[in-house]
C-alpha cells in the first residue's frame, strides 16, 4: 500500500516567473513579460488594455524573475538536496525563438535549456517539461494577434521539432500547455490575445482555443513520431465546482461550470468535442471555424495522460452570493472552507473528489503538477522562515492525494508542488506571494540579495519525499 516506488515527488515553476535574465542569450520579448505589477495588470493579462511593450510608468517583475537564469545550479542543488525525482519546468519560447518566426533556432537558449538538463541529471531529477506556459513571443502577438490566427500552430510545431529533437536525451515527459482552461479568464496573458472594441471576445477565445488544441493534438503526434518513448500530457486549472446549496438551480450551475472547464480536457483526451459544447457554442454563435482535416487529427492524437493544477475548489450558486478569490478566477463563498491571506479557499478534501471525477472521466493516468500554499513569509534575524502553515497545507492535500491513490485507485504519476523555490505570482505580479520550500530574498520592490534560504518546509518535505509519503 502507499505510493507506488515510481512515484514522481516534486515541484514545478515557470520560465517567465523564475528566470528573469529577459534580455539576455539572445532573448526576445514575450507577453508575459510585459504584465506589469500594480493595478493596471488585470486590465493588461484579460486582454483589454494593450501593452505589447514595457514603458516607464509600469514595474515588470517578470524581467528579473528570481533570477533563476544565472542561479539554475544552485536552484536545482537544492531540488536535489530534497529529493526531488521530478522538476516540472517551462521554456521561454524566446529564449528558443526570439520572434517566434525564425527558421533557425537561436543556439545560446537552447545552451541553457540544456545546461539546466544537464544540472537536473546529475541529481537524477527527471524533467517534466512545459512547452508553453502561457508564453507567447510579442512579434507573434503584433503580427498575428496571437493565438486567434491560426499561423500560430505551425510555429508552435517548429518550437517543438526543435526541442524534441534537441531535447530527445533528457526529456521524455512533455505538457502542451499550462492551464489551456486559463485562456478564457486570461486571454492575454495565456494566449496573446487582445480585443478590439465590441469584439465578440468568447468568439476569439474558443477560436484561439480550437488553434491550441490542433497545436496539441500535432505535438502528440510529432513527439510520439520522434520518439516512442515520449509522452505528452494535457494541462488544466482543476478544482470541482461544488453546488452552492441542493437547490437543483444551483447544482445544475455548477455542472456547467464543470463543463466549461473539462471542455478543453475532453478534447484533448477524448479526442473530440463534446456534445455539450457543439450545442452551446453553435447556439452562442461562437462554434470555431474548423479545418477539414481537424476532427480527424483530434481524434487521432489523444494525450497520454493528464495534469492538473489544484489550489481550491469552487463554489457556484445560481443567485449572486457573496464571492471568494482563487486561482484567476472568483466564485461564491464557501462556508465551511478556511481562506489562505490571498482569499483562495483551502480545501484538501476537495483534491480527492477532483482526482476522483478526472480520473472517473478520462481513465487516463493523471499527474499532480501544482499546488501549494502562496503567504506571507517573516524571515526571523537568520532569515529562517518557520512555515508551519505550508507545511499544514501540503500535508493535509498528501494525505487527500495518498487518500485517493490508496483507497479510490486513481492512477496517480507524481505530484509537483507549486513551487519548490519563491517565485513572482502570475495572478498579481507580487513577489510577496510565496510558495517556496526556499526563501528568495528578493522584496516587493525589487530590492534582495537574491540569496536562497531553506525554510522549514524544506527539511518537512526532504522526509516526506525519503519515506515515498509515509512520513507526513
Ligand atoms: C497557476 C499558474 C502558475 C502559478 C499558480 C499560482 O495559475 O499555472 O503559473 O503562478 O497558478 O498562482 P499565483 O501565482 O497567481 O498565486
């Protein structure tokens, strides 16, 4: 009983909010770069306010990251000090593709990308390797309005070629896109896609999202044509949307809220859209224009298996009620659920009834690649961070995940917690929303040594991962 000895313990960042070094290795421009912090950055990530490069008035977090593209060695030591099995990753499609239509690849990112593999394997970490998440170089945007134009999936496919081929002997394990669900409450950031004034935007979105799931269903095929071996995953933003009372108004609310996440999943998995979304999409006039070879092509080239991100669950009420934050987007407020100090809810057992209802729906083997606990760290005078609350937030979703794995038989991979070293939030921006088992020292205002301190979480998580989970 427990995990089995495979099981993959880890944890998992993104390029664009640990790497900083933007303008370095021959880099270009993407739009995550150019979210600003403060205020004005909601209005920039969904798309409404156009900011395709950075200007005075705007701090960009981003730009410096946590400075993971000079301290990757380092950074990856202590993943290995902890024992990590598995580093789920991202690459910057800039890093590979300045402008993202180059026909050559730009050698000294690909150099990195492979240092960080090379790094990774000396501690016998095993990569799982985002290949966009929500990356989208700015010359792609400005040329092609991102995502809606369907150019996109033939560079998408050319990142790709590149990096199977020049990745083949170090990565097996691939996702096509962080949170592709994100694209409908973060257009921008998650797609590259802004909207003209009175644009149908759900019109766009689905578009762009039909264009992602083509670009996912050809990466299946071409990482599975270049190397058997490989791979590939789907990744969405999970958490089970609970009726807000018994009031069938209120639970059939939730199920279409269910359903509009699972969407996305369900091509990818399936390999076709659903029935619900065929009927709804027509009937809003937003079906996408499709191709003639793409039901084919969906149907053909399923994932292998499915990621999730998991933070909290989701409470949905046919009336307005009051609301509660979470992961990029609001629903009503449960109350029974605690809330972290961003508001998110905590809700452990809720991850066991998600891997229960993903894993019911696709029967495909799943794979935890985030989830965590973002607050407010106090370094005592040593810059020790006592992290008891994280540590108690993580243990109580092991023992959900064990729950799940143990007495409900869900097929489980691994499990990346959101993220082993502090990073800046994709949400807002803020450097002071942590996740890490190591302490960054690196302020709001960009001020910090940048050194890396463990916190007591690190040494909890050490001997969690050492007893394969038994040890909680
Ligand atoms: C997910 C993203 C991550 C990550 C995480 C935590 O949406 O895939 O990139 O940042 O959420 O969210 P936040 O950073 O807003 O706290």
């Amino acid at each position: 009983m427990g995990f089995p000895v495979e099981f993959l313990w880890g944890g998992a960042s993104a390029a664009n909010q640990c790497e900083g070094g933007i303008f370095e290795g021959g880099r270009g421009l993407a739009n995550v770069d150019v979210c600003p912090s403060g205020p004005d950055r909601n209005a920039v990530i969904i798309g409404h306010r156009k900011m395709f490069q950075m200007d005075e008035e705007h701090q960009y977090p981003a730009a410096g990251g946590v400075d993971f593209y000079h301290r990757y060695r380092e950074d990856i030591q202590l993943m290995g000090e902890m024992g990590f099995k598995v580093y789920r990753m991202s690459i910057a499609w800039t890093r590979i593709f300045p402008n993202g239509e180059e026909e050559m690849p730009n050698e000294e990112g690909i150099a990195f990308y492979e240092h960080v593999f090379q790094e990774c394997r000396k501690y016998r970490i095993k990569p799982l390797v985002t290949i966009s998440h929500f990356d989208c170089p700015i010359h792609l945007i400005e040329k092609y309005g991102g995502w809606r134009d369907r150019r996109m999936i033939d560079h998408y496919l050319r990142l790709c070629r590149v990096l199977f081929e020049r990745y083949r002997d170090y990565v097996t394990h691939w996702l096509t896109f962080n949170e592709i669900n994100m694209i409908l409450h973060a257009p921008f950031m998650g797609a590259g896609l802004c909207f003209g004034n009175g644009e149908n935007e759900e019109q766009v979105k689905y578009q762009a999202a039909h264009h992602e799931l083509i670009a996912s269903a050809l990466a299946v095929k071409l990482a599975h044509e270049m190397n058997p071996e490989n791979k590939v995953g789907c990744m969405f933003a999970a958490g089970a949307a609970y009726p807000y009372s018994c009031r069938p108004q209120d639970v059939w609310e939730a199920l279409l809220t269910d359903q509009e996440n699972y969407f996305f999943v369900d091509v990818q998995a399936r390999g076709y859209y659903p029935s619900y979304a065929v009927k709804r999409l027509q009937k809003k006039g937003v079906y996408p224009v499709m191709d003639g070879g793409d039901e084919k092509l969906l149907r053909e080239y399923p994932v292998d298996f499915i990621s999730f991100s998991y933070y909290n669950s989701r409470c949905i009420a046919a009336e307005e009620q009051e609301t509660a934050e979470g992961n990029l987007f609001k629903s009503a407020k449960n109350p029974y659920l605690k809330f972290s100090e961003w508001g998110w809810p905590i809700d452990p057992l809720g991850l066991r009834i998600t891997l229960n209802q993903v894993y019911d729906r696709y029967q495909k083997p799943l794979f935890i690649v985030e989830n965590g606990l973002g607050a407010l760290d106090c370094p005592d005078a040593d810059g020790y961070v006592s992290d008891d609350y994280r540590i108690d937030y993580l243990r109580e979703h092991i023992r959900a995940m064990k729950a799940a794995v143990e007495e409900d038989g869900v097929d489980l991979m691994g499990y990346t917690s959101w993220a082993p070293i502090d990073l800046i939030s994709a949400g807002t921006g803020e450097m002071k929303k942590r996740y890490g088992y190591v302490y960054v020292d690196r302020q709001e205002d960009g001020s910090g040594t940048l050194n890396r301190i463990r916190k007591k979480s690190f040494y909890w998580y050490q001997r969690v991962i050492e007893s394969n989970g038994e040890v909680l």
